[in-house]
C-alpha cells in the first residue's frame, strides 16, 4: 500500500524560486469534500493522473495511475464547480528535502501553500521549517485542495 506522509504550511515570505521546476497544474474532484476518500484528476504540464487518497492529515493511503489525455478530458467535466489551478514549483531545502510549493491561480489566488514529504511519521513530526514557511496547516481541512475547489479559500 502507499503511504503519503506530508506536512502542509503556509508561505510567508517567496523564496528565490529561480532553481525550481515549475509545472502548471489543473485539479478536478470527481468526489465531494464530505466522502472519506478523494479521487482526483490532475493534469501537470502535458501528463494526466487518475489519484485516489484516504482519508486523513500528516499519514494517508495514496495511489496513483497516470492516465491519457483522453481519458482525462472524458471525465473532466464532471469535475465542474470542484477545481483548482495553480503553478508548483518543485525545489530543496537546504536540508535536501524536496518541498512542493503551490501558487493558486484564479478564485483561490493569491495563495500559496508549501509541502514536503516524509519517509517515517517521526521525519514528519521532527521536521523543522525554514523561515519563508508560516503556519502549519497540515491538520486543517480547510487547506485540502479538495475542499478549496468546492468552498474556495479559508476564512
């Protein structure tokens, strides 16, 4: 089974992204914020992924296929009213983590969250953030891409 173990933050201060990757990314939920598990469309540049992810915060079940252009577009307009866009760029930390930072596009801009990824539940929780984070949302529901694509962005 795969495990995702992540932490999510707040950005309080861009960092030099020059040395990042940076994909455009398209989001779509094929289920609602309220069921327990979320199966989600993605387009990252010119990749389509079909992703199911558990239920969950810092640890949960992801699985993840990559799929056609054309099957994504067969299913993507039943995505209405739950999307979201954004730019990520993909960098490390001076600690040689990887991190993932999102700058939403359109009803969500101008927000921006960042991720990183853990191999062990104990990595995640020693896990110390560098400056340019700001608050840890990674328990908040309200920081789910799959609930700012129905409700927008938290109050």
């Amino acid at each position: 089974m795969s495990t995702e173990i992540e932490r999510k933050f707040l950005v309080a201060d861009l960092p030099d992204l020059s040395r990042a990757d940076k994909a455009i990314v398209r989001q779509g939920y094929l289920t609602s914020p309220n069921d327990s598990a979320e199966l989600r469309l993605r387009q990252k540049n010119d990749h389509y992924y079909l992703t199911l992810k558990g239920g969950g915060s810092m640890v949960r079940v992801e699985r993840e296929a990559e799929i056609s252009a054309e099957q994504f577009e067969t299913f993507w307009p039943e995505t209405e009213g739950r999307r979201v866009e954004k730019e990520r760029y993909t960098g490390v930390l001076s600690d040689g983590r990887v991190f993932e930072l999102d700058v939403f596009q359109g009803d969500l801009a101008p927000l921006q969250l960042v991720e990183v990824e853990f191999s062990t539940e104990a990595e995640a929780v020693a896990f110390t953030p560098p400056d340019w984070f700001g608050a840890d949302v990674t328990s908040d529901n309200r920081y789910k891409n799959k609930t700012m694509a129905t409700n927008g962005v938290p109050a």
